[in-house]
C-alpha cells in the first residue's frame, strides 16, 4: 500500500522496547513523529537517535510524540539505547518499534509487499527504511522526508516542519519558504482582501496571490 498526505495511518500493533500498543492509541490526542532506522548498531542512525533524544524538551513544548522504528527486535533496540545515550549525552526515553516482520515498514510504503530480511542481512537490505513521517491528532499523515543512508536528517528541519504545520493548520494560514516562529505567514490565495483584513488585520500585498501579515499568537 502507499500511505499519502492527509491518508490516515494504518493503526498497526506494534512491539516495542517499551510494550506493546497500537499506534492509533500511541498517537491519542498528540502530534506524533515516526522516524525509520534500517537496522541498529548503525553510525548515522545512531547519531539520529541522539538528536531525538537531545530535542526531548522541544517535542513536549509542541505537545508531541516520537517513536523510532528499526527492522531488528526489542533486545537490539534495548542494548542499542545504552550507546545512543553515550553519543547523546540523553536519555532515549521514546520507544523504538521491533520490525523484524516487515509490518510498519511496508505498511508505511518505505519497502516493497514482497520485500524479506536475508540471513545475514546488512542495512543495504532495508535502506529505504529512512524516512520520517509527522501525523496529526486526527492520526493523518501531514509530512514526510525521506533520506539516504549516507545523510544523516536534520531534527532541526523536523521541528522547523513541525512549526509550520501546527501554524497553518490551526490558523487557516501557510508558511514561506525558510519560515521559522515569529516570521510573517502568508494568508491563503482563496480568501478575499476583506475577508483577510476582518481575520488577519493589517497585510503586505506582495503580489496579488501573496499577501503576508503576522503570524496569529
């Protein structure tokens, strides 16, 4: 299956180092993050997780869950935490999912239906296993980014997202490019000037389709 924006997430029982849950029940009235590891003990991957760790205080400002992802099992993933926390200098306190059967992994369209873990497997084998995925309350899939091994993700870039989608989505706006909190927003093409002036107050007039005004508080 593909899983596109505004698709709703496949409500997946999942195995973590953490228990075992639904997704739909992990997620509840939250923002969530999904991001997606090819296998544990892994260089960038385990910088990745770092950087999640580090960045715990920032998800609970923006009221948001994070869950990592790996196609090895919980003992892996346990073990894995004591040298991400070393790395880190953090606590990992986000569960990790065991995928060793594939589920997530196919159900979020990151490998093929018929796609299997050779013995032996190296991360080569699941290297599309790289994404990150940002869903709403209403368990939508609002964003995601997917990358290669080789390029570690900017978290940075993940919350900057994260920032801009809360803002538009709960003020009827849309963000410009390189927007970042407490920059200008920009008020939607479908709504008239009068409209915009009786919502938003004061706007710049760009172009005809690009009017700015502050961001709502």
């Amino acid at each position: 299956m593909s899983l596109r924006i505004n698709d709703t997430i496949p409500d997946l029982t999942v195995e973590t180092d953490q228990g075992t849950f639904s997704l739909h029940e992990f997620v509840g009235d939250s923002w969530a993050i999904l991001f997606s590891h090819p296998k544990d003990f892994t260089p960038v991957c385990t910088t990745e997780f770092g950087a999640v760790a580090q960045l715990a205080d920032e998800w609970t400002k923006r009221g948001t869950k994070v869950i990592g992802v790996s196609v090895d099992g919980v003992e892996e993933h346990k073990k894995w935490k004591g040298d991400i926390e070393k790395v880190a200098g953090a606590t990992a306190a986000f569960p990790i999912i065991a995928d060793g059967g594939l589920e997530v992994s196919k159900a979020f369209d990151m490998l093929p239906a018929e796609a299997y873990m050779p013995d032996g497997r190296t991360p080569a084998d699941s290297e599309t296993v790289r994404s990150v995925f940002i869903i709403g309350p209403d368990k939508k899939l609002k964003l995601s980014m997917t990358y290669p091994m080789t390029v570690g993700r900017n978290f940075a870039e993940v919350l900057r997202a994260l920032d801009g989608l809360q803002m538009s989505i709960g003020n009827g706006v849309a963000t410009p490019a390189n927007w970042n909190i407490g920059d200008d927003v920009i008020i939607p093409a479908t709504v008239s000037n009068e409209d915009a002036k009786a919502k938003f107050g004061e706007f710049t007039e760009v172009l005809p389709y690009l009017r700015l005004t502050k961001a709502p508080r």
